[in-house]
C-alpha cells in the first residue's frame, strides 16, 4: 500500500471471493509464441509494454459470485488496468489519440489534442466505471504529487478508456470503488506483465472466445541507435466467423465453444489500444502511429463493427530539452522518412498483443450462468499447422 492518506469512509468492506493485484506474468499462462504461433518482428525482453523504459502496469481484479444476477451483489467480473507512462511520476508525455470508431469513451482527451501531452496514469476500465476511475486517479495524483490546496492541478484531466463487459458481469452494480484503482496504482510496476483475464479485461469477450489483456513490444533501430515500442490492448470485439490468426481462418473452422448467453443479449464490444514508445515523436507523428494501430487490428480479421468503440492512444516517454530559464523547450524528433520502422512496429504489436489476450485467456461463467470459453490451444495448434 501506498503511504498516502485515503479516508476510511471510502474504503468499503472487501466482500470479494477473489480481489487480486496482479503484475507478473503468471507461470501458467500461455503465450501466443509458445504455442508456435510466429510473428514479425523483434520483441524486447518481456514483450510487453513495459519493455520501454519507465512505462509501468497494474492491475485490480475483482471476481465475485456465482449464478443469477443480482444488481449491486453480483456476480462480479471486472477490474481495472493502469499503465503509467513515467511511471510514479507527474512528468508530461508527448501524447495523441486516434478514433477508428467513436461508439465508446475514453476522457482527457481534449486536453492532448489542443497541447500534445499527457500526464499521469492512463486507466482501462468496464463502461459504467469510467467515472469513479478517473477520478480515483486524479486524487491519487493530488495527494502524491500536489504542493498547495490553494492554486494546484495535479488532480489533472485523467485518460480512462472502457469496454463493455456486461455478458459476464454485474455492470450496473458499480463494483469497482477508489481504493481498487489505488491499489492498481500503489502496485503497478515495470518487469513482466500478466494477460488475459485480469484488470480491467476481466471480463471482456474477444471473437466470442474469452478476451481481455494482451501486450507485446517490439525493438527496431533507426540509423544506430535502438528503440523500443509496446503495445497493451484490452480485446473486447468481433465476431467468431471473422478471426484471422497469422492469416489462417480461424474462427470459421472452430464453430462450436459459442457463448453460453442466457440474459442480457450480447452487444458488439470494443478495443482500447495503449501505445508507448521511447522514439523521439512529435504529437503529429504519434497521431500517424495511433492511427497505424487499425492496420495491426484489421491482421485479426474485423471490419469494426457498428457498435465497436476502437479508441487508441499513442505515447513517446522521449525528454524534450530546455535552456537555462526554460523558457525554450526542444524537442528531439525523428524525421518523417524514418517513421516507417515505427508504423510497422505498431502493427505487428498491435496484432500480437490480441492474440496474446486471447491465448490467455480462461473459459469464464458470469451472470445468469453465461459462459464464454477460451480459444482451444489444442485445436488451433493443429489448424495453424494444417495451414502451414
């Protein structure tokens, strides 16, 4: 826990069966490249986003409950993802966002599109816990980084992106309180980080297998010098018939393991895309790199449904520079003509990163006893050999 001072009267009693902090990549997890699925590209060390150096996750994850839905007790499946760009810091960020489709949120963005940054934690959270997220990170800012109550913003605008996950949880029971995102953010850290059905994917349904969220980095030099670029999704879209993975036909071929759906009907979901790098981009640029990340959605074969809010973030950790009374800032960039190596970093991570939210990913029973089962590992190691 963090040192700071939250007032007891908004920490409500834990009732949950299963209230987990998860960072590291668990043991037990599966990776798409250890099924044998290759992809391009070089990764970094844990191919995840938290290869560019200062960039930090955290998870709270909330599982409660079990059989008919009763709002406001459950069943419980949901949680909160933070990634903090310059880790425990209120250091800004070059910053941009690109809408593929507007049917879903995400705040604090005005503020980037008008100035080019960002600062302080980003949050991914269920629809109907934006709110209470960003508000949650924007006090954890107040209390650890102000310096007076009488002039201060460091409450900030928080950036909170959601998917829907009401097929398996209790969406308008409004589970998810302060002192959760707190400890996402008190707990998150560098290092590996763990996928599928933690944080805020918990609950989320990908291609209508069990989604959630997925990560991958990759490494790439520009004229001798190395830099890295990661990707965190939280997958919470398409449908069966339309899953590619590494070109292959997937979810044409595995037709049956569909969703057990009793109340409510399923909605098309969405994605929330987070790119970080340490590329020295300007917000124009990072524009371009956030708009590259549909080429690395439309690899695992949707066409952005209607109802799909695709909303994507793009991140540079890059230092701008400043004369002696900072009264000039520079920034280092790197010229359009050497952007492509970034633009096809995006899309390779992008890509993966799915995929690894859904090899993950564990079969899960929500409310009214729907069930959404992982995608087979078995069987799609024996289709991607047939298509070899």
């Amino acid at each position: 826990m963090s040192k700071l001072s939250y007032s007891k009267s908004l920490l409500p009693a834990l009732f949950c069966l299963w209230s987990v902090t998860t960072i590291a990549q668990q043991d037990t997890i599966t990776r798409a490249r250890q099924l044998g699925i290759s992809f391009e590209g070089t990764t970094g060390k844990y191919n995840a986003i938290t290869d560019v150096p200062d960039v930090e996750v955290g998870y709270k994850t909330l599982v409660l409950g079990a059989g008919e839905l009763v709002r406001g007790k459950g069943p419980v499946r949901t949680g909160v993802t933070v990634i903090l760009p310059k880790g425990k810091t209120d250091k800004s960020y070059a910053a941009a966002w690109f809408s593929l489709n507007g049917d879903g949120e995400m705040t604090g963005l005005p503020y980037i599109d008008d100035y080019g940054v960002g600062y302080g934690p980003v949050g991914i959270t269920n629809t109907n816990s934006v709110g209470i997220v960003r508000d949650a990170i924007g006090q954890w800012c107040f209390n650890k980084f102000s310096k007076s109550d009488l002039i201060d913003f460091s409450f900030g605008l928080p950036v909170v992106g959601e998917t829907w996950d009401g097929l398996l949880n209790d969406i308008n029971g409004f589970h998810i309180n302060l002192q959760h995102v707190w400890d996402a953010l008190d707990s998150s850290a560098t290092g590996p980080v763990a996928e599928g059905n933690v944080g805020g994917g918990t609950g989320m349904v990908c291609y209508e297998f069990k989604g959630g969220s997925g990560t991958a980095s990759r490494v790439f030099t520009i004229d001798s010098t190395q830099y890295t670029l990661g990707v965190f999704v939280q997958a919470n879209f398409g449908r069966r018939s339309d899953l590619l993975i590494r070109g292959m036909e997937v979810g044409e071929e595995i037709t049956d393991l569909e969703p057990i759906v009793n109340e409510p009907k399923r909605k098309d979901g969405s994605i929330i895309v987070i790119v970080g790098t340490n590329a020295p981009l300007l917000p124009g640029q990072l524009k371009l790199v956030a708009k590259r990340v549909t080429h690395g959605i439309a690899r695992t074969g949707t066409f952005s449904h209607n109802s799909s809010g695709e909303i994507f973030l793009a991140f540079s950790t890059a230092v701008p520079g400043y004369d002696k009374k900072e009264k000039k800032e520079t920034w280092p960039v790197l010229p359009k003509w050497k952007l492509d190596k970034v633009f096809e970093a995006t899309v390779q991570a992008t890509e993966e990163a799915i995929i690894n939210a859904l090899i993950a990913a564990k079969d899960m029973e929500g409310i009214n006893k729907n069930k959404v089962f992982a995608l087979p590992h078995g069987r799609l190691k024996e289709l991607l050999k047939k298509g070899k």
